[in-house]
C-alpha cells in the first residue's frame, strides 16, 4: 500500500503449525530516509503491540465454551 508520502505492506506465510507474519512502513519523501531514525526507539513496541492484541482475540476465541466472535 502506498500513498503520496507513506508506504506499507504485510505478507503472512505457513510455517510449521502457525503463520509468519511481516509488515514494513516508511516514508516516501525525500528526506523520509533520513528521518526513518526517528522511528527505531519505538520500533519494537508497535510490532509487539500490532501483534498482541490480535493474538488476545484468537486466544479468547479458542477457549472450550467460548462463544463466537467472543472477545476480553
């Protein structure tokens, strides 16, 4: 997906039993490379957060009993 001045994207492929999941964002200016520093420090946190909360539903989801589209 891209935009004027953002770009993203996300594949998922099989692995094994699960899925593994990428995702990419960056600036599409001119000086975006020189400013894709300023993304680093919280870098690992919006994975961890983009990945979590999804993770949460399923979990709630596959519980014996749970009912469907059920959510914390």
């Amino acid at each position: 997906m891209r935009s004027r001045l953002p770009a993203g994207g996300m594949a998922a492929v099989p692995e094994g039993t699960g899925t593994r999941f990428a995702f990419f964002s960056a600036y599409r200016f001119p000086a975006g490379a020189a400013l894709q520093w300023l993304r680093r420090p919280g870098a690992r946190a919006r994975g961890t957060a983009l990945t979590t909360a999804p993770q949460r539903r399923i979990d709630a989801r596959s519980r014996p009993g749970a009912a469907p589209g059920a959510a914390e």
